[in-house]
C-alpha cells in the first residue's frame, strides 16, 4: 500500500453571464497519474475518487487529497465509488469481470465483497438508497440486465431475482464512463439507463427492483450512443446526458428531460455541447454536466445549458454549492458562488 498528499494549485473564475453565479474552479496536481471515473461526495468536506491502476483518492477537508495505491489491485479499472463516511467506501471494477472492494478504515486496507467472473459481465455502476441497501448493475446476459444488491451496506451481494425485467434490446446495454447509469431515488424506486441499441431506454423500478418497466427515449441511439449519466432533482424531474463519445462534438440526443418520474423524456431547449458522460445537481436548479468536450452549466434545471469550459472531465458530483471533477490524471474542485 503506498500514498501520497495531493494539495491544490491554481484557481480559475468562469463567469457566466449578468445576475448568474460565478464558478470558481481550482485544479489540483496529481503525482500519481490515473484514470478517475469514480466519484462521490458525503458531505462538503469528505469525498472520495476512484481509478485505473488501482488508485483510490480521499479528502476529509474538501481541500487536499490523500492518494491510496494497493499494488494487488494495479490491473483493476475502479469506475464507481460509493462511500458513507469518511472511513467506510465500497468500489467497483469495471471490465470483463467485476471485483468489488469495501474499506471500513478509510482505505488502509480493503475487503473483497463480491467478484464475479461470468463471460459476459461487465459492471457499469451502483447506488445506495440508504446505508444498508445498494444495487448494481451489468450489462445484459441472456438479454437480461444482470443486476445485484445488497443489504447490508455493501458487506455481501446476491443476484437480483426480479418478478418482471424487460429483455434487453441486441446491442443495448448500460454505460460505465461515470458510474451514474444507475440511480437511486426516495426510499425505493430506481433508474437504469441504456444504449448502444436500436432505442435508448431508461429502466424504471418502484420496488428497489422486484419489477420494472422500460420508456423509451430521444436520446441518441445505436453503437457508442445513450445514456451515459442521468440524475432527479426530484421523483418526479430528471435529466439525461450523454449521446455519442465517438461523435463526441455533435449535440445529437445528447440530453432529455422529464417532469413525470420517467415517464415520458422532452428535449431541451438548448442542449449541452457536445457528448457529456456525467451530470450533477446542487439542489438548487444549478447542473453540472461533464465529458470530453469540456464543462457546462444550466440554471435551469436542464432545460438550457452555456458551456463554460473546454477541459474534458469523466465525471462531476456536487453537494450543494461545492462539488468536484475528475478525468485523466487530473481532478478539480468547483465552486458556485
């Protein structure tokens, strides 16, 4: 196990336009390169992220990272991160097979809680309801979304045995670019977002997934095109980004919006530019969306988006007015004044 301190450098004010926030954004140097697509904030000070080369990062005063490197997990490519404090954090592997890693000692050493090495798996995100009970996802086997949960915080994971899940679609499947295709809301109901088929689909279950339904969408559809990342403002108004990462500077279906928990997806009035693999919410009609075209910003709720930036980030998460960016060998604290 080795690690490093990571402090913060340079500071960089985007202003936005006339009686709208200014984002203060403020990159850090990174000593140890890695891919970080895993993301996830507890509260304004604690978050945690999560790589390639098996690099897990930290910080519990919002300012400066620690950096964990367990040398058994080198191979592994940790795409999402899940944590409920500062000492306890669940990560996950996404590749041909899926291992995830639970740390009750804030990543001095780490517990192997589920593995799976079935042909065909390979994990795209997970979620938490509460701190008990969890659910992850695959892309399909036999046609079928391989999903598991868990309920008891992540310490174990059994397959998901649901009443009624629709067949996938050929080529449809879920996205692990930021380990939000999958998202939790209120105290059961859960989203699923898909794409690489003839239709990009959203999976909708009200049960924490004894049954689900699945609602077609505008979102961009066929190889390399869906939902990459989806968030609700509330259980009844949500957002989708994503579109096409090989066709990365085209706004094609790259973002939907509903306002009835799902059921049916609009398109925006103006779009984000470009592919976008991650969104976030302040709480407060303030979105973040990230990719590889840059950042951009709605103060809408997702209606209408300005870019902002043109660094490319994997993955955006917000606690209110503070939040955090990561991409390759790089992260980057944002702030909304």
């Amino acid at each position: 196990m080795k690690f490093w301190i990571i402090l913060t450098t340079a500071l960089v004010f985007v202003s936005c336009s006339k009686n709208r926030p200014e984002i203060s954004i403020t990159p850090i140097e990174l000593e140890t390169p890695s891919l970080m697509r895993g993301l996830y904030m507890v509260d304004k000070d604690i978050a945690w992220a999560s790589g390639t080369d098996g690099i897990v990062r930290k910080t519990i005063n919002g300012k400066d990272w620690v950096s964990y490197q367990d040398t058994s997990f080198q191979d592994l490519d940790f795409r999402d991160i899940h944590a409920f404090n500062k000492d306890e954090a669940i990560i996950m592997s996404s590749g041909n097979g899926c291992k995830m890693y639970k740390t009750n000692d804030g990543s001095k050493s780490w517990q192997l809680v589920y593995e799976n090495n079935t042909e065909g798996v390979f994990f795209d995100g997970m979620d938490f309801w509460d701190d008990k009970n969890g659910i992850a996802f695959s892309d399909p086997i036999d046609n079928e979304l391989f999903i598991i949960t868990t309920k008891d915080g992540g310490n174990s994971w059994q397959k998901l045995e649901s009443i009624s899940i629709p067949k996938t679609l050929k080529g449809e499947a879920g996205f692990a670019a930021s380990g939000t295709g999958i998202i939790c809301v209120g105290d059961s109901m859960v989203f699923i977002g898909t794409g690489g088929g003839a239709i990009s689909r959203v999976f909708k279950s009200t049960n924490r997934g004894k049954t689900w339904v699945a609602t077609n969408t505008k979102m961009r559809a066929g190889e390399a095109s869906g939902i990459y990342s989806m968030l609700f403002v509330s259980k009844h108004r949500g957002v989708l980004v994503g579109g096409n990462y090989l066709d990365s500077t085209s706004i094609k279906g790259n973002c939907v919006v509903t306002i009835n928990g799902g059921q049916t997806w609009v398109d925006v009035q103006t779009p984000p530019q470009g592919y976008k693999s991650c969104v976030a919410d302040n709480g407060n009609g303030v979105l973040i969306a990230t990719g590889r075209t840059g950042i951009d910003v709605s103060f809408d709720n997702g209606y209408n988006w300005k870019h902002i930036l043109d660094d490319a980030y994997y993955s955006c998460v917000l606690n209110g007015n503070i939040g955090w960016l990561s991409g390759k060998n790089k992260m980057t604290k944002i702030i909304i004044h």
